[in-house]
C-alpha cells in the first residue's frame, strides 16, 4: 500500500484506525474537511502494521496519525493542525 502525499506539504500521512473507534472517524473526516489526502490502516485486520506501530510509539491506543516520522496519538485537533501547518 502505497501512502498519500498531501499536496501544500508534500507530507506522507497514515491514518491507524479501526472501524468501530469514533476518535478515528473525525481524525479521517478532519482530514477530509481539509483536503488532505492519507492512507488508511485497519489495525483491526493488519496485525503487522499494528505491531510496527506500537513498536515505534510504544502506544495501543488509536488513532495513532502518522505525519512523515512524527506520530500523534489520539484526535487532537490543535496538535494536528499545528503537525500540518493548517491555520
């Protein structure tokens, strides 16, 4: 799976989620409001992307957004507009 670059930063952005996690759903509806392109990773059903996660944030808890090397754990709107550059 090839991850999406968004075009203002030229930033690779992963989404962990899973299906039922409402913190996910306006992580990815946050993103989409501001047409920022990522890749989405179902922990529920890729174990190996899941564990690779927790080993480079040492966290279980989701979502857990990606932003190039730099990893934010749970939906905090603030921290990801300031990770993206958005005013």
């Amino acid at each position: 799976m090839s991850a999406a670059k968004t075009k203002e930063a030229n930033k690779e952005i992963k989404v962990y989620s899973s299906p039922m996690c409402s913190s996910c759903e306006k992580a990815k509806a946050f993103l989409k409001e501001n047409n920022i392109a990522f890749t989405e990773i179902d922990v529920s059903k890729d174990r190996k992307a899941a564990m690779e996660v927790v080993s480079k944030t040492g966290q279980m808890s989701i979502p857990i957004i990606q932003i190039d090397e730099k990893y934010l754990v749970g939906f905090d709107k603030g921290a990801l507009k300031g990770a993206l550059g958005i005013n």
